[in-house]
C-alpha cells in the first residue's frame, strides 16, 4: 500500500519494538492513573509513581471520592448540558443545511459565509460579551446559558449541507409524486441517508461538550449546577492541596469511565467520526 | 407557502442562535471597548480608544501575548510533526498498528481538564511520574511547573500529548487518498523512500497540512483550561495566555474594560487569520486539482 518500505525480518522486529515503546510512554498518564487509583493510602510518597501494580488493589480512594463530590448530580448536569445542546443542534443544522444545500434565495453565498465564520470566531473567544447577554436575560447561574451559544453550529450546518448535496435530487422528486410534504421528504428521505453524517456530527458534539471547561465555569457559581469538569476541578484541587494522588487518580477515574467504555466499544465509530470531521 | 417564507423558515432558527451568540456580541463587545465604568460610578462614560492605550500599558498582556505566539509555535509544529510521523507509521490497518493508533487518538477525547489533573502529578517534581522515572535513567529532578524557564515548554509538552493523535488521524486519511500511481511511477524510477517522501508524498498532502494547520492554530488561542487548572499563568506570568488574561480580568480581577477590549484585540487578529488561512486553503485545494 502507498509509499512503504519493505522491511525485513530484524527491521519489522525493530519498528514493533520501538512503536510499542512509544504507545507505553504515551499512556503512562492512564496507566498512572488507573494503577495509582487503586493504590491503598499507605503506598503514597516516594513509591507513588510506580506504574507497576505490587499491592493488593482496593476501592478505598474511590469510596473517598465518590463521598467528597456529588458525581451523580455532576453527571446529570452534564447529561442535560450535552444532550439539550445536541438536541436543538440537530434541529437548526438540518433545516439550515436543507436551505443552502436545496434552495435558491438572494444573498445565499453571503449567508452561507456568515454562517462559517463561526468556525473561526469560535463562542471561546467571546466568553465575555455572550456572558453578559446571558445575565441581561436574567439566565446567569443556569444550565441553559451553558448549552445557549452552541445551539447554531457552522460546523454541523456545513456538515450536513455537503451530505444534503451528494443526495441525488431523483429521489425527492419521486417523494414530491408520492404527494410527500417538505417534512416528509426530510424525515423519510433526506434524513435516513444523511445517517452517518448526524451520527459523526452528533459523536463529535457530545465529547467537546462534555468535555467544555471555560465556559461552564464562567456561567455556573451554585455547586448543584455544575457540570462534571468544573465539579472534576475543585475537586482535584482540594485533594491536590492534601498530596492525595490515590484520590486525584480514583475522581479522574470516575470521570472518564463512560468514555473509556464507550471509547473501547465504539472505537471505530470514534475515530471515524472525528476523521470525517475533517473532511470538507 | 411561498418560497421566500419557506426560506426564512428554514433559516432563522440557526441564524436566530449565530446572530445572538456571534455576531452581536462581536458589534457589542466593540461598541463597549469605548466606554469606562469607574468604581462605584452608576453608567459608563465615553472614553474614546483610553481603555485601548491602558490595554497595551499593561505588561502584562503584552506577556500573554509573547507567550502565546511561543505556546503557538512550539505546540502546533512538533504536533504535527508528530501527528504526520505517526500517521507515516501506522497507516496501513492491522491489529497492532489500529491498536496504537487507538492510544495516540485517546488523549483527544479525554477532558483537557482530566488530563491536566493527570499531569499535575507528572510534572510533580521528585516523586511525580516524569522524575521518578527520568531519575531510573539518571536525569535529576525537575521543577516542571514552578520554573517559570520551564513551566510554558510543559504546558506545550501536555498540549502535543493531547493533540497529536488528533491530527495524526487527518494525515491518514490523507496518506490513504494519494493513490498507487505516483508510488508506482517513482519505484520505476528509482526514488527512494526518502524522495518518495519529499517529492510524491509531502506536496500532496499539502491540503492536508493546510486545514491541520488551522485546526491547530484556533485550538492554542481557545484553550486555556489546563493553565487554569495547573499553573494560573504562573510562576510570574510565564504561563499567561491571551484567552487566560481575558478570563482573568473578567472573572477574578472583574476589569470589565481590559476584558472587553482585549477580546476585541482577539477578534481581530482572528479575523485577520481567518481571510489568510481561506486563501491558503483554496490555494492547497487548487494544487490538489
């Protein structure tokens, strides 16, 4: 394939070697951080780097984790957050991708620039303005002000508009003699085949969200509004201050779960997913 | 319905969001960079470009700014160096190699606030898990985070870390596009690896390059979560970046005025930035066809 070499024996011996050497170091955080998660409290100080697991596990730092933060209320916050984005998201793409994929209107080209400008004026940079818009609608401290300024996506709408164009127009047309409405054709038609495109936008919008720091932090002050992240902050800050690596390790831990699972299941589906993203 | 309500429809939601999240806060915010609200004063007065002189006063921006173009380079070229080394690597699909790629991609996905606090124990001098094991090596401890000659190279290492898989994934779609052909032509020829490399290999991916380039470069000014979590732009400010100064003075120093206007300097540049790289890209896509 493309532009190999070919190898022989102690050459191929040698690549794997030195590949499997760098894929250790590169996961040296996650060994550390599972190994240490289970380390007992004793263990801590010179040894506590040791990747190597020469102690009798136990769940004592993850009991102590799981009592010094409300992780069910950080997780259902954060499940609102993702998916109460997602959800209007899918929402305004489609119908927007619809119009400049299929429609003829006045300043279209204009239109469709100013929609991508939000790929490089990203909501990061304008934390300040959009902040104080959301405390002159009074939603300062909610989960809405969280989700408001990602419910349009350039990204998702250019997204869908190129899947939109690739559709040959033959097969609305035949929906059209079937006396099918604009809805039905979009929800029969255009949707089923726009499939994995919603699926990659749809993979790719949850993990930035649920992965969104800055923003969360600026917005939420009461604790019971908080979203896994800043919630994961303070917390490893304490636990930093008292030199409780176990305990940093077993919250991180109890953080990443869903993605290790998820990640480990849906691994092609992933990397899939965030090549197309790039793809324009 | 007609056509031009039909439009409309289709579009004002989207348009409703980007208006209201976008583009007024960018008019807003400028509009704002005008105007001084002193202590215990009731309204803002009109102070013409004041806020803009105090902005470039301050040292301290100016610091973030250095600091920034330094982060910048020094995190996007090693990453994709990195990302196209291991994209050279692992391209072809085999149990061993989709494996590896798997936990250079990883990092990606995880929370950057996840991985600083995974990092604040690596870099932890001593008995942290970079100077525990540099020292079975025989390199001596170092303060990784509290020098500030250090502290932002480590937060460049911790962002390669993060993002290299990332763009390593680009650069194999990008290998497997270049077809047989070219390979083919140059073995005829008698190129070796190397120039396969340079003249078949490096041009034609110069897309690819391109649109990294950009992801990479948006992706060091808008991230700042890790300083906020490791370093707070210390020691002495050797850590500070632009996006950190703007939080800092609108969330802890509550300097409205150094916060507005040093997002307006942001916009700008990215805007700048953004008329460049649409011509570098069409110019990368044009050299493709």
């Amino acid at each position: 394939m493309a532009n190999t070499r070919k190898r022989s024996f102690p050459a191929a011996l040698a690549f794997f070697v030195i590949i499997s050497a760098i894929t250790i170091i590169w996961s040296g955080p996650f060994l550390w951080m599972v190994v240490a998660s289970f380390k007992p409290q004793t263990f801590g100080g010179l040894d506590m780097a040791s990747v190597v697991p020469n102690f009798m596990p136990t769940l004592a730092n993850y009991e102590l984790a799981w009592m010094s933060a409300d992780f069910v209320g950080l997780y259902i916050n954060t499940l609102i957050v993702v998916f109460g984005i997602l959800s209007v998201q899918l929402v305004t793409i489609t119908l927007a991708a619809y119009a400049f994929a299929r429609l003829e209107f006045p300043f279209k080209t204009f239109l469709f620039y100013l929609f991508l400008l939000q790929l490089m004026i990203v909501p990061p940079i304008l934390i300040v303005p959009n902040l104080k818009t959301l405390v002159g609608l009074g939603l300062s401290d909610t989960l809405v002000a969280v989700m408001a300024p990602y419910f349009a996506s350039a990204f998702g709408t250019f997204l869908l508009r190129q899947t939109f164009k690739s559709i040959p127009r033959d097969f609305e047309d035949a929906a059209v003699i079937d006396g099918c409405n604009w809805f039905q054709i979009l929800r029969y038609v255009l949707l089923p085949l726009a499939k994995p495109a919603l699926v990659a936008f749809s993979i790719v919008s949850v993990v930035a969200h649920w992965n969104e720091f800055l923003w969360p932090l600026m917005v939420i002050d009461s604790p019971d509004k908080m979203t896994l992240t800043v919630g994961l902050a303070s917390f490893a800050r304490a636990a930093e201050g008292a030199a409780d690596w176990g305990l940093i390790a077993a919250g991180t831990m109890i953080v990443m779960l869903p993605l290790i699972i998820a990640f480990t299941l849906f691994q092609k589906q992933f990397v899939n997913s965030f090549m197309f993203s790039g793809i324009k | 319905m007609s056509s031009g309500i039909k439009v409309w429809l289709y579009l004002t939601p989207a348009l409703f969001f980007l208006v209201m999240f976008t583009y007024y806060p960018m008019v807003q915010v400028l509009w704002d960079s005008f105007f001084f609200k002193a202590y215990g004063q009731e309204t803002a007065s009109f102070v013409g470009f004041d806020n803009y002189a105090r902005l470039f006063r301050d040292p301290e921006f100016g610091v973030a700014v250095k600091n920034n173009i330094i982060y910048a380079v020094g995190t996007v070229i090693p990453s994709l160096a990195v990302g196209f080394g291991l994209a050279l690597a692992l391209m072809e699909s085999t149990r061993f190699k989709n494996f590896a790629r798997a936990i250079f991609f990883f990092p990606t996905l995880v929370p950057l606030i996840a991985a600083a606090a995974l990092w604040i124990f690596v870099y932890f001098p001593n008995i942290g898990l970079l100077d525990y094991y540099l020292a079975k090596i025989g390199i001596g401890s170092t303060n990784w985070l509290g020098d500030s000659d250090i502290a932002l190279f480590s937060m460049m290492l911790l962002s390669i870390w993060k993002n290299a898989g990332f763009y390593m994934l680009f650069y194999i779609a990008g290998l497997q596009g270049i077809g047989e052909e070219y390979y083919e032509a140059a073995e005829l020829e008698g190129a070796s690896y190397f120039q396969r490399l340079r003249y078949i290999t490096l041009p034609l991916l110069g897309p690819t390059t391109a649109f990294v380039f950009i992801i990479a470069l948006i992706h060091v000014f808008t991230y700042v979560d890790h300083v906020i979590m490791m370093t707070k732009g210390g020691p002495i400010g050797s850590t500070n970046l632009v996006l950190y100064y703007i939080f800092q003075n609108a969330h802890e120093f509550n300097d409205a005025a150094k916060a507005t206007t040093s997002t307006v300097v942001s916009v700008i540049a990215l805007l700048a930035f953004s008329f460049f790289s649409i011509r570098t890209m069409e110019r990368g896509i044009h050299y493709e066809s």
